[in-house]
C-alpha cells in the first residue's frame, strides 16, 4: 500500500509540475515543458552550428575551401541557425512574434533613423560575407595602411597592420571606400624599387648592378624575371626603377629595404655616385652709394 501511495503522490507532481504554469502573468503562461523545449532547441542550434564547423575544417584541410571560404560559410551558417532557433524559443516559450514587431515597428523606425550607421555596418558585414571580395587571411590596404584581415565581424572587421598592432574596421568603411586587395589568385605580386645614379654613370653598368641584386635576394621570384627601367632624366640624376615579383606581400617593406641596401653596397664599389638635389647661390655684391644728406650740410 505504501508504493502505491508513493506512485499515486508522484503521478499527481508529475501532471502538476507538467500542466501548472511555470511563470504566470495575466493571461501569459510558461510551462515546465515550454522551457524545456527552449532549452533543447539551443542545444540543438549550438551542436549543428559545431557539426558545421567541423565539415567546413574538414572541407579545408582537403583543400576544397579556403580560410577565408571556410570562415565566410561559417559565419552565416552561424547567424542564419542562431537567428531561426531564436524565433523558436520566443514561439516555444509562447511570445506572440507579430504581435511583438507590431508593437515595437514604431520605436525600430526611431531607432534606425538614429543608428544609421550601425546598420550600414551590418548591412556590409553581411555583403563581405556573402561577396567574398575581402576574406580572412587576405592582405588589404585600406587609406594608406596595409594590413591583413583576421576577423570579419557582423558590424566590424579586424585586422593586423605590419606593426603588428590590431585595428578594428567598420565594415561599410571596407564597402564603400576603394580598397587594395593584394591576395589575388595569383601567387606572385610585382613591386618596385627607384633609385637615381648620376649623370656621369654608365647606364649599361647601373643595369647590371641593378638586375644583379634582384637575382641575390632569396624572397625575388626568379620568374618572372626582374626587370630594369630607364624612368627619366632627372635635374639632377638619371632615374630608374627595379621591378620584381615576391611571395612576400605583408612584409614587402623588408624586401625593399634589404634590396636598397645592397643596391647601395654594390653602387658604391662600382664607383657609381647617387646624387642629392643642389643649388647654386650667387650674391650680388653692387652696393650704390646713398645721396649726401644736404639738410645736415645747411644746417652747418
């Protein structure tokens, strides 16, 4: 009798805790099992928005994806799930949605009239996301600074310039402004070097020096070869530039100053002098007598 007694108080809680509202107020109830689901329909977004992942680290390591591919798919498949399996709480914990943006559509309005900018910013995130013209790991310049690109958020992007020093970007700043993207498909990106020899120098020789220095830098691309231009002739010295093709993007500054300096080294033991803007001052020295002064010789 005692376990039936036992089993009967159980079932009664059971049905109790199952049909009493768990939360009240006036005529909105949340039941026991309303949460319940709730909680299982996070768990379920957040195990998809893992299982996803995993498929798109695996598609990358086969190398079907790229990083900045893999990280695109990643993020909107992201929003996208964490965006339904919010409408389905709110619908599982019985809130009235249409009822929800009806009521609020007049203070959305207000709200976007002052947060104009904010929501350009999402708007852009998501054409970087869906374009794919700027992806992760890509080397970008942006108003004169060039950086690599190691987050790109759903109002802003992260980037790391060559000072290694973080910079957060608004993404519509990346839409709307004319950006440099430097990771192409190709590999390989050509750069330049100037230098200007006087006009004493033998032009066939500053070639030679020129083209060999390229050919001793181990970050110059050997194909295509580097090339050496006669640019123009200069008020005060002959100038040329040195194109060549590296891997190197980020770090191209480093590459161009170690070039420079063994441009210098080997000019310098070839006798080849790189001049430096002069002028020539003359001073007239034509100093005219003044007038005698005939008021003081009257005076007198």
């Amino acid at each position: 009798m005692a376990k039936t007694d036992e089993t009967k108080i159980t079932n009664e809680l059971s049905k109790r805790f199952a049909h009493e509202p768990f939360i009240s107020f006036g005529e909105y109830h949340v039941y026991p099992s309303d949460i319940f689901v709730a909680i299982l329909i996070g768990f379920i977004s957040w195990l998809l928005v893992r299982w996803i992942k995993r498929l798109l680290t695996a598609a990358h390591r086969s190398n079907k994806l790229t990083v900045g591919q893999m990280y695109a798919y990643s993020q909107l498949s992201k929003y996208f799930i964490f965006v339904i399996s919010i409408v389905l709480i709110l619908q599982s914990l019985r809130v009235n949605i249409s009822i929800l943006l009806a009521g609020s559509a007049a203070l959305l309005v207000g709200i976007g009239l002052g947060l104009q900018q904010l929501f350009n910013d999402f708007a852009s995130g998501f054409f970087l996301l869906f374009e794919g013209s700027v992806r992760v790991d890509d080397i970008i310049e942006v108003d004169g600074m060039v950086c690599k690109v190691e987050e790109i958020g759903i109002r802003t992007s992260k980037v790391r310039n060559r000072d290694g020093i973080s910079v957060v970007i608004p993404n519509s700043k990346i839409v709307s402004n004319s950006v440099i993207n430097w990771s192409t498909e190709s590999q390989i990106t050509r750069f330049k070097v100037d230098i200007g020899v006087s006009y004493e120098s033998d032009i066939r020789q500053v070639r030679e020096v020129l083209l060999s220095c390229a050919a001793m830098h181990q970050e110059v691309v050997k194909n295509p070869k580097p090339v050496c231009r006669f640019v123009d002739f200069g008020e005060s010295s002959l100038n040329f530039e040195l194109l060549f093709w590296s891997k190197h993007r980020f770090r191209i500054e480093d590459v161009k100053s170690d070039l420079r300096f063994l441009i210098f080294s080997e000019l310098s033991k070839k006798n080849i002098q790189i001049p430096f803007p002069q002028r020539d001052l003359h001073i007239k020295s034509d100093v005219r007598k003044s007038p005698p002064n005939t008021d003081s010789e009257i005076k007198s």
